[in-house]
C-alpha cells in the first residue's frame, strides 16, 4: 500500500491582517494562531479560501 504524501502549505497575512494580529491580546493571537494552524494544515476544510496567485505566489 502506498502512503499519502503530506503536502505542506503556508498561510500569510497581508500587511493589514500582521498589524491587526500584533496589536491584538495575547488571549486573541492564541486563537487566532490556533486557527491559523488549522487553515495551513487542512486548507481543503475551508472552501472559501482560495489559493494565492500572480505575483503573491
């Protein structure tokens, strides 16, 4: 049986979103970091993302 190979996925934040993260509480950026986890790690669970492209790939 072949296993299923893993692929690795970044999320970034626009300028906007990194100042909104760095100005939040700490209580904040621990869920906001937890859902930030969740989105690189299973993105296909989220639809309504969509991937990066153009010159932000």
């Amino acid at each position: 049986m072949i296993g299923k190979a893993e692929m690795t996925y970044k999320v970034r934040l626009t300028a906007k979103a990194n100042k909104v993260y760095s100005e939040a509480d700490s209580i904040l950026k621990k869920k906001i970091a937890k859902c930030l986890k969740l989105l690189q790690e299973t993105p296909k669970n989220y639809p309504q993302i969509k991937a990066l492209k153009g010159e932000f790939v």
